[in-house]
C-alpha cells in the first residue's frame, strides 16, 4: 500500500491570498514549526521572485545546519525553462521545484487566448523539466494547474510527458474547487494508475469540499498504487475560500471512520505542536480563527447542552472524537492587564533586555545585546506587529540567519 505524506502550502499559497500577507521571519517560523510538526516538505516560496531571495537562501541555511530537518523545502515557479534558470540565478542552493501550468482548455483558451495549444502546454513544461534537471533539481513535481477541468486523456497524457522526462511527482490541482469526493476518487486513481507516479492532491474550498476531496483523492491515489501527497494550509488559509486546512485533514486521515485501519501516513505527525502552529498563523496572518475550526476553534470542545455536558464529563469519548491535550490545547493562557513592556521598532535596550530576561536569555555583553535589538527593530518594521517570543528567541539563537532574512535589495 502507498503511503500519506503532507506538503504544506501555506508560505506559498497562503500568502498570496488576498489582502494577507507575512513577513519572512514569520514565514520562517512556520517552516520551524512545521518540521517539528512532522510535515514532510514546505512549498515555502517564489525563487523567481526577488525580495524572496534571502528568505529562501537564509531557510537553505538552516536546512543545511540541521534546524528544518527533516522537511523539505520546496520552491513554486511557472513551467517553463525561463522561470527554472531564474531560480537557479537567484537561489543557487534550490534543489526541488514544482513546476505549474493549466492545462484545462478554459485555461488554454481563456487565459493564454488561442495563443497555445495543448501540445505547446507540453512541450513548455517537459523542456522546464529538461532544464530543472540539467541544473541539478534533486526532485521536481509537475502542477497540472486547473486539472480538475481538464480532459482526463490529455490530463494523462500530460503527466506520461512529465515522467518520461524525470518528474518526480504529479500534482492534480482541484484549482477552483470543483471536485467532489466521488468525481476526485475516480480521477485520481486512474491518474495514479496509468501515469505511475507519486501524486499530489491540491484541493480547494470554493464548494467547501476542501478536506473531504483531499481524503478522498488521497484514497484514489494509494488504491491506484502510489503514494499521495495531501496539499495543505495552516486554519485553511488560501485563495478565495481557501485551501484543505492542515489539522483537519490530518485528523480525518487519523481519526475518521474506518480510514486510518487502511491508509497510513508515510511519516509521523505530532499534532501536539497543532495548536501552537494555528494560534501563530492566525496572529501571523492577523485572521481570526473561526469559533467551529475542526481541532483549535474555541468551540472545538465546548458543550453547552445539558446532555451533552452530562456525558462529556462521564467520559469526553461520548461528545469528542479525540482530547484538548492530543493537540496541545489545555494551558491557561496568561494575557497581561497591568504594566507590559513591548519590544517595537523603537524600543530600546533597557526594556529589551527586560523581555529577554524574562526568558531566561542572557548576553555576554552589551554589543550583543544591542546587536540583536537592532534585528528586533528591523523584524518589527517588517511585520508591523509585536514579536512573540519564539521569534525574539530565533533572533538571538540565529543572528547571522534573521539578518539575511531581514535582508531586501531593491
């Protein structure tokens, strides 16, 4: 049987979701916290895109020291040759890609206007992964962007091209949401299949099917005789109605009816670093969790009804599916109402060295100190947003690395 992995997406296409946005040391701090999740790769940037160049190198950085192992990570660029030698001019040290063009004939119609055509769509992305490799790419994932409207011979044909010229993976992209679990279960085992490769699932919620089709494809996929690897994003944050949420797609792979007997995952995840990962991204991206959030909602196990209180308190299992604790819920959280010292983009070192005391943080002299507040000050510009304190400790901890971060060359 295949096995289930996870590939975050939320520093790719979370980000570009509409009026959101993170700095790159909080896009760094996701990648710390995924890898301690036990998320097998992070698509954690554009390599084409030029402010992105010293946050993808600095995260190389700490692959290569061992800080974000064992995840990979993976950057996101159009399919063509053009875009794979940027990335190799920007970002030298890059060494897996997915490379993404729409291959529906909405797309190839309506977005590039008749000016290409099925076989053009082909030939653009095999010479991109012709190019990838030649640099080095150690592995490369092929997006059939729109694959859910796409004709499902040439969706195959298209994914045989990708193999036949060293592809790694294929990525079925349910790009609008229009799936559904039965739809998605059929194309992606026969995609699994006749093309024979390890396939991605990229659902999103348009139709609010995001985690259902992502199980669903998942089960296509390994019943077809392959891995799968579930897209996913932190509290489900992506374009339009967003992407399959992280936690709820590993909950249901793990927790749901008669799944996890069957389907397994290739890796283990802890979801004790759950709530701390959703609780950071939604002050990172300044959302909201919503009150029904499967897992971290504030209503996730809360029981009003009489009954139901009754019976949650004779034993959770009647009214929870799983425990607070399995998640990392339970601690009080503490929210200061009297004096507060902040550390912001004009603070100073007295009060800096205050917050840094307080977590036990010492420096072996001033120069350091005032070394490390300058990066804090330039953090806090960037993100416009106090600092929590696992940021304020990665600065310290990683000076060199939260310098280049910061780092933006016009």
């Amino acid at each position: 049987m295949g096995k289930i992995y996870i590939i975050d997406v939320t520093n790719r296409d979370g980000v570009q979701t509409a009026k959101l946005g993170l700095s790159k040391l909080e896009k760094t701090l996701i990648n710390v916290y995924l890898n301690e999740m036990g998320v097998y790769q992070s698509e954690f940037g554009f390599p084409t895109t030029r402010h992105e160049s010293h946050y993808l190198r600095a995260n190389i950085k700490l692959a290569e020291m061992g800080v974000l192992s064992p995840i990979l990570l993976e950057g996101w660029i159009r399919a063509t040759s053009e875009d794979v030698e940027t990335s190799f001019k920007l970002v030298p040290e890059i060494k897996h890609l997915n490379l993404s063009i729409s291959t529906s004939d909405q797309m190839i119609y309506g977005k590039f206007l008749g000016k290409k055509h099925p076989k053009d769509i082909t030939k653009m992305m095999t010479d991109a992964v012709d190019a990838a490799k030649a640099l080095g790419t150690e592995s490369i994932g092929v997006n059939a962007e729109d694959g859910s409207r796409t004709e499902i011979g040439y969706l195959i044909e298209f994914g045989i091209a990708a193999k036949e010229h060293g592809a790694t993976r294929f990525r079925y992209c349910d790009t609008l949401g229009y799936d559904n679990p039965f739809t998605i279960y059929n194309t992606a085992r026969r995609l699994a299949e006749e093309i024979g490769l390890p396939t991605e699932i990229h659902c999103h919620g348009d139709l609010g099917m995001a985690v259902s089709n992502s199980l669903a494809g998942a089960k296509g996929v390994i019943d077809g005789g392959q891995d799968v690897y579930i897209n996913t994003t932190i509290n489900g944050i992506g374009e339009r109605a967003g992407n399959a949420d992280l936690l709820a797609v590993i909950l249901a792979v793990t927790k749901s009816k008669g799944f996890a007997e069957n389907y397994k995952l290739g890796r283990h995840i802890d979801l004790s670093k759950s709530w701390k990962l959703a609780k950071f991204a939604s002050y990172a991206f300044d959302v909201p969790i919503p009150i029904n959030q499967p897992g971290v909602g504030a209503n996730a196990f809360a029981h009003a009804s009489g009954i139901h209180a009754d019976g949650v308190l004779k034993d959770p299992f009647n009214y929870e599916l799983y425990d607070f604790a399995e998640l990392g819920r339970g601690e009080a959280e503490t929210v200061e109402t009297g004096r507060e010292i902040c550390s912001g983009e004009y603070g100073g070192i007295s009060g800096f060295s205050h917050i840094m005391g307080e977590m036990a943080v010492h420096f072996d002299d001033a120069q350091q100190a005032e070394n490390v507040l300058e990066l804090v000050r330039y953090a806090n510009v960037e993100s416009q947003k106090p600092l929590v304190a696992d940021e304020l400790l990665f600065i310290a901890k990683y000076p060199e690395i939260a310098r280049e971060l910061l780092t933006l060359t016009p």
